[in-house]
C-alpha cells in the first residue's frame, strides 16, 4: 500500500483498512439505537451486529451462536485462561496475551519446546500426559495458529487430539491465521479460538473469542448480560461492522494466496541474491504465505528499520514492543538462534493490497543499502 509514496509492508503488525471495512463502518456511523433496545432504531442496530457474526463465523467455519465478539484477540486469549485452570500447557512462542494472563495468574505454567524451526514440539508431551493419567485438576492447553514474527504454522490439530484423549481444554490463538490459512473450529477440534480484526483488514479494537458448543467457559464481564451473558457492555457496533465486512473480504481472498506466496517468495529470493548472509528463519517450516523473518546478522535490526523507513519502507522487528522500543525476541530464542542472528531480524509482511511494484523497489532499495 503506498500512501505519500511510502510502501507498507507490516501487515501482521496491522492491515490497512478494507474499502469494504471502511464502507460497512461509514454506513454504521448513523445508526442510532442501543442493540439491546426493541424497538426499530434498536433492531436495526442488532441486524448489524448479527449479519456481522455470520461473517465471522463464516471465516471460522462455526455457527454464528458460536462467535462472542471482544475488543480484540489480546481480551480473547485473556478470557481463556479466566477458565479455571489449575496447570497450563503452552509454547513457549506465544504472544504475550497469551504468556502474560498466566504468569499473572496462579495457574502453574508447562512449557511446549519449540525446534530450531520454529515449531511447537508436541510429540514431546506424550511422556508428561501419560504421567498426568487419573488426574482431576483441570488442565489447558494453548497454541497459536501460526507464529506473528516467523509465520511458523503450529501442530495445533495434532496437540488437540492429544488434549480430547487426556481430557484438557484446549485453546488456540488465530489472531495472525485467520485470512491466510483455512480454519475450521470442528477440523482442529480445539475448544476456544481468538480472532483479531484488524489483522485481516478491519478496524482496530474488535476480535473475537470463538466458544464450541457445550464448551463451559465462565462470562468474562458481569453486567447488562449482552454476548448471550458472556461478555456484558454495549457492543462496539461500528466496530463489529468493520470486522464483520472485513471477514467476507477475508475469506474471498483464502482463494488467492498464492498471489502473497508469490510476493514472499520474491522478496527472499531478492533478498538472499543482493545480501547473501541474509537468514530466512523458520525457512524449515511450514509458514504463512505472507511473512518473511529475515536476519542480517551481526547488523542491529532498529539500523535496518531506521534506515529502511527513512526510504519510504515499514517493515517491523518480530519483537517491536508496544512502545516501539525493539526488545529481544522470545520467540527467536526459544527457536535457540544465536544471539546476532536475533538482534538482526527483521519481519516482512503483505497482504491484501500489496503489488509486485511494491516488492521490486524494496529490493532496489535494499540493493543501495545493504549491498
Ligand atoms: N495474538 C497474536 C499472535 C498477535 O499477533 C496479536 C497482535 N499483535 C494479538 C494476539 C493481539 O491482537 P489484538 O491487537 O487484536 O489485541
């Protein structure tokens, strides 16, 4: 996307808006009524909110009773782990919305090692499981879809079976695969998932938890009893709009991602032939189409960003913070990466209005600066 001549190129940090997005949400504007009142305005204000959940639940391949929207995928991750659980199992490559809610908790927390490939090892746990055989307390599990800084996708189907057969809920984070990877809830079989908007085009501040049937997970907010008594306050109506239109262009675009693997390919291979110590991590995996984590060892990924943005180009750190400041990255760590490959690592990330063009002047660029 260029906007006064600068190329995006960080969309798993954030999609630029849909057109569809912004048209559902500007159409929303006007609306008058509280979604919960019966009367017209009222209504009118619900069927958006419904035709929403149908698109969301769409994406997901679930019905739309299933879909309990939330502020975004961090207070869906968050809500989880408000289950109850006495142990959590979970990668060690998670997002902090997932690692945070449990370090904060008393939950006790088992970790699932990750391989140099940046892959959740779950073939490791049949040990651990058959030890926990004829025991009560309640157990979770959590692994994302797909990893936001190396694109990593993770045996989330695999350790859910493992989970049904030991009886432990299980919890996946799909913020980053949603619109890039085919999802279906029941083909999983993992009992919550979270969804964010605006990584797959749509506002910022709306996701989702997606809750199977008969999964019992506690309301996450007491009140006015909106989210069928699950998650109360005054639903962010233009918000869900936005989310809501930004699905069904989500899911029309599930057809052309080898248009995004095309581009991601030709940045690496641009990338390697101009800087050829370049590293693409996690290049051992399985990865989603549209994420690059590129190293120029022994350079500092902030010089990289720096003197990229300076030409025009935003591309992120894996492990930019929400401050903007560049901290270590777990993730690359916990792949046991050596120290000036992790502090020259960079993410590049496309999408729905990424061009070709867009990919030839970054190399052009990155021929002037780093060769
Ligand atoms: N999980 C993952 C994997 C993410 O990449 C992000 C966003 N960086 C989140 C959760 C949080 O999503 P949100 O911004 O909607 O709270």
């Amino acid at each position: 996307m260029t906007s006064s001549n600068r190329i995006y190129l960080d969309y798993n940090a954030s999609a630029p808006l849909r057109n569809e997005a912004r048209a559902a949400m500007m159409s929303t504007l006007d609306i008058i009524g509280n979604p919960s009142s019966v009367h017209t305005f009222g209504r009118k204000a619900r069927c958006i909110i419904e035709e929403a959940r149908e698109s969301v639940a769409t994406l997901v391949g679930v019905k739309p009773a299933n879909v309990f929207f939330t502020s975004g995928a961090t207070e869906a991750n968050n809500w989880f782990f408000r289950g109850g659980w006495e142990t959590a199992l979970v990668s060690s490559i998670e997002h902090d919305s997932v690692l945070e809610p449990i370090k904060r908790s008393r939950i006790n927390i088992k970790h699932i090692l990750t391989s140099s490939a940046g892959v959740a090892q779950v073939e490791e746990l049949s040990e651990m499981l058959l030890s926990r055989n004829g025991c009560n307390l309640p157990m979770c599990a959590s692994l994302q879809m797909a990893n936001n800084e190396t694109g990593a996708i993770q045996p989330v189907a695999k350790l859910a079976s493992f989970c049904r057969y030991y009886g432990i809920a299980m919890h996946s984070d799909a913020a980053q695969a949603a619109g890039r990877v085919k999802i279906k809830l029941d083909e999983l079989g993992v009992d919550t998932l979270s969804l964010s908007s605006h990584k797959i085009g749509g506002p910022s501040g709306v996701g989702a938890l997606v809750i199977r049937d008969g999964f019992d997970l506690p309301a996450l907010m007491l009140g006015g009893g909106q989210e069928h008594r699950k998650r109360s306050g005054t639903e962010n109506v233009i918000g869900i709009a936005g989310f809501g239109a930004a699905a069904n262009s989500a899911v029309r675009d599930l057809k052309e991602v080898s248009r995004f693997r095309l581009m991601r390919d030709r940045i690496e291979h641009n990338i390697k032939s101009i800087t050829p110590e370049a590293v693409i991590i996690a290049s051992d995996a399985d990865r989603l189409v549209n994420t690059s984590c590129i190293s120029l060892p022994g350079k500092s990924a902030e010089t990289l960003l720096i003197k990229l943005d300076l030409k025009g180009f935003a591309v992120s750190s894996g492990a930019a913070c929400s401050s903007g400041k560049v901290n270590s990255s777990h993730v690359l760590s916990a792949m046991g990466l050596t120290s000036d490959i992790i502090r020259g690592a960079i993410r590049i990330s496309v999408g729905w209005n990424s061009s070709e063009a867009e990919i030839s002047s970054l190399a052009e660029v990155w021929s002037k600066l780093f060769s």
